[in-house]
C-alpha cells in the first residue's frame, strides 16, 4: 500500500516521505481492515515529527492518530461491524506502522464508531482527536453544569471550535479568544457569547467584566506557555483550570491558582493508547458514537480548513506549522 513514512527527525520535507510498504493484517480476533478515504493531520503529528515517537522501537513510522473509511474486512470475533460500512476513529500514529497517513489500516473495533451521515470522509477524519479532546476536558475534567461561564483559549482552532459547541450544548455561556475578526465572525456562528480580539483586549480584564470581577468557572486552555497562566487569573475561586499541555514554569507560576484553591486538570486523550488501556479506548469509541448522534441532528459542525492530498503531507505539516488555521487540516486518499 500507499503510505507516508518518518524516516527520522526533523523538518517535513525532509523526513516524511511517499513509499510502497506491506498492508496491514488482522491480528487480533476484533480486528476490522479499513481502507482509508482520509485522515486529519493534529499538531501532535509534527511534535513526534521532531522529538520522536513513543514506540521507537517500531518500524516504519506512520503518522496520522485519525482516520474515516471504510471496512473492508473484518476477524472472526467482530461484532458491531461489517464489510462496506463507514466509520471515523482516533487510534494509532504514535510510532510504528499503525498510522492513518496511509491506504490501509488495522484497528480494534472497539475504539471505532460508525461515520455520521451527515459527514464526508473528509470531515469525519478532522473529527475524532480534537472531539474527544474537548469531551474529556469539559465534561469529564471540568465537570462541566449548565449555567456556568466558560473561557475557551483558541475558538477558531481544531480543539477551540470543537469545545465551542460542546459547551453550548451543556447549556453554557462561552468566552473565547481569537485574532482576528475573521476568526471573530466563525466562532460567532458557533455560538460563542463573548469574543476577544486578544491582540487587542486585555483577556483577563474582560473575562473578569464579563463575570462581575468573579471570574470564569472554567477555563479551557488549548494554547499553553503563558496562556495557562493569564487562563488561571481569569478563573474564579474554586473554578477549574484544564490544560492540554504541559505548563512552562519560564511563563509564570501556580500562586494565582493556590491562593483560588482553584481545580487544575490535565486533558491527554492519547493516555489510553499510550497506556494500553482497552476500557478507556472503548470508551472513547463510545463518545464519537454520542457525537455521531449529535452530527446528523445538526447539534455538531466540524470546521476543515484545508485538504491535501496523502502525496502532500509535507505541506500539511508546514501549513499546521504556521499556527494560523482555523478549523482542521485533512489528507485524502485517492480511492
């Protein structure tokens, strides 16, 4: 098959590369072989890119953690599924030939869900990552209750404008950043409450006007460096702080969130892939089931920026590189 390939650290264009490599097989008795028609590209694609993978000592290295296809076969013990349906997934990428840049892959039907109707392949495979992302990180971390006010960093993002419409749909009020008034505009129609301009306002001043001086119940932050920081001031007493990355001390420290007693919850939704956790892969399975549901009422919209083709992955990593995307970027498969 068709597949792009790591073949070691460091700039796209000088490490990912188009080769012919063997299909994947059925190896586990829930196995289901899908021919992919796409897969998202995630920011943390061009992270193993550069530091590595978390299987070094698998080979080749295919990237790509989301994928939409079609089954194309499926092992003896299978039970939801079938030959010729459509399903989208999070699963793979982290090293090894499991990855979705590629015609083919191999995955537990237990961490796959049915493809909406409502989708195209296209907007199926921008879908999985970023959704369980914001589903972990304001139902499960924060705890999200209808009524409370949330600040989402980044709502023109693949994880932003997700967490957006998740939160609205829990019966939230939303503040959320952006850069431009185009982005302004798009997270608007999502239905964000409050747009900041932050290249021109004050974040925190106006997350704390917004709410009387208290402070937002929850912050989202999907950005990192000092962005976690300025999130924290703009948190109430006791409110919650969520963060999808690992915060740098260089960009300040925790007192704010000490002296607020505030809640601070880290959001990975790799650590059941990386930790081999069946239960919490299945379980994610189940959230793009719910989501599925959502899609086709029309509760749910998935934003694609820009598509590539598989052959183009270089120039999907550099486009991602420059931070300006909105929404997601997608490579398709000529099937």
């Amino acid at each position: 098959m068709k597949a792009v390939v790591m073949t070691g650290l460091g700039a796209a264009a000088d490490v990912l590369k188009v080769q012919d490599i063997p299909g994947p097989q059925l190896e586990g008795d829930r196995d289901i072989l899908v021919r992919l028609h796409a897969a998202g590209v995630n920011p943390i694609d061009t992270k193993i890119r550069i530091r590595g993978t978390f299987h070094p000592d698998l080979t080749p290295d295919i990237l790509g953690c989301d994928g939409a296809g079609v089954v194309e076969a499926i092992a003896s013990g299978v039970q939801t599924l079938n030959v010729g349906d459509e399903v989208y997934f999070s699963n793979g990428g982290l090293g090894g030939p499991h990855g979705n840049y590629a015609e083919y892959i191999a995955i537990d039907e237990r961490f796959v869900a049915k493809k909406p109707t409502s989708l195209s392949f296209v907007e199926a495979a921008a879908a999985p990552l970023v959704l369980i992302t914001a589903w972990e990180a304001l139902y499960d971390r924060a705890r999200l209750q209808p009524g409370q006010k949330v600040l989402i960093q980044a709502g023109a993002g693949g994880v932003g404008h997700v967490a957006i419409q998740l939160a609205k749909l829990k019966g939230a009020e939303v503040a959320t950043t952006v850069s431009t008034p185009e982005k302004a505009e798009f997270v608007r129609k999502l239905g964000a409450d409050l747009v900041i301009l932050y290249k021109e306002q004050n974040v925190i001043e106006t997350v704390m006007d917004w709410t009387n001086g208290e402070g937002a119940d929850i912050g989202f932050d999907t950005v990192g460096d000092k962005t976690f920081f300025e999130t924290a001031e703009a948190v109430r007493l006791y409110g919650d702080v969520v963060t999808i990355l690992e915060p740098n001390p260089e960009h300040g420290n925790l007192k704010t969130s000490r002296l607020r007693n505030q809640r601070i919850s880290f959001e990975l939704m790799l650590t059941p892939m990386l930790q081999n956790r069946i239960p919490e892969q299945e379980d994610q399975g189940k959230m793009l089931q719910q989501c599925a549901r959502l899609f086709d009422e029309g509760k749910l919209k998935i934003h694609v920026g820009q598509t590539f083709p598989l052959e183009q992955a270089v120039a999907a990593h550099e486009l991602l590189e420059t931070g300006s995307m909105q929404g997601k970027i997608v490579l398709t498969m000529s099937n």
